[in-house]
C-alpha cells in the first residue's frame, strides 16, 4: 500500500488527466501510443464501451485503450489502467464525452518477456455506479 503522500501525490497527477505509473519498485515507460481505437487488437466489452490491448512488435510496446459511444456521457468519467498480471502498471483518467469517443493513453515501452497484459476500464457514473470491463490477455514473448 502507498504511503498517504504518495497515495495524494497519484491522486493530484490523476486528477490533472497525466499518465501515471504506479508501479511500485523497477520503472515503467510510457510511449506515445499507436493504439487504433478498436480497429485491431484484443478488444471486450459492449459496443458503446470496448477496452482493447495489443502489441506492437516493431516498435516492442504493449498498446492499450478504450472507446466509449455514450448518448449521455457528460455524466460519468473513467480509468484505463494497463495491468501486468494482477498489478497495474499505467493508471490514466478521461472525461466519457457524449457521442464516440476513442481514449488513447500510451503504450509499455520494454515490456517483460513472459509477462501477460491486459487492459481494463473503468465508468464512474455521476449517480455512483460503477460498470467495469477488461480485455482478453496478451503475453509479450
């Protein structure tokens, strides 16, 4: 468990909409990501909210994100988090939007050999609820 300064600390940057690793020891990078919105990848979840991970040999990155296509989405926000295993390793916020919306945050650069990957999204919605949806597993070799 993070310490209350650092638990604030990673409340302030999420709260800013930055990318923030919360990997507790070793480091993670992030890169601009080349995720497609959908268009390829492993992808779950109901059309009007699909979270998606994949890999990108060439560049040697694990991709994520989501898209959403809410007629009211002025009422909620959500979280992308890429997760190595059970552990988070990139924990990024987005405002929904109404209409589609494609939410891309960045990529794992160096991604562990062995290690399976997925994405997951979470949907806060103003009257408390919570809808949560991942995506099928990777694992970079």
């Amino acid at each position: 468990m993070a310490s209350a300064p650092r638990r604030r600390m990673l409340a302030t940057f999420a709260g800013l909409g930055l990318l923030t690793s919360i990997v507790g020891t070793g480091s993670a990078t992030a890169v601009p990501s080349t995720g497609s919105g959908g268009v390829s990848g492993q992808c779950a979840g109901p059309a009007i909210a699909r979270v998606c991970v994949d890999t990108d040999l060439t560049r040697g990155t694990v991709e994520y994100w989501g898209y959403t296509s809410y007629p009211d989405g002025d009422r909620c926000n959500l979280v992308l988090q890429l997760m190595d295993g059970d552990w988070p390793v990139f924990t990024t916020p987005f405002a929904c939007g109404t209409g589609f919306q494609s939410h891309t945050p960045g990529g794992l650069a160096n991604p562990a050999a062995g290690h399976s990957y997925h994405a997951e999204m979470q949907v806060h919605w103003s009257d408390g609820r919570v809808d949560h949806y991942s995506s099928p597993s990777v694992t970079w070799n």
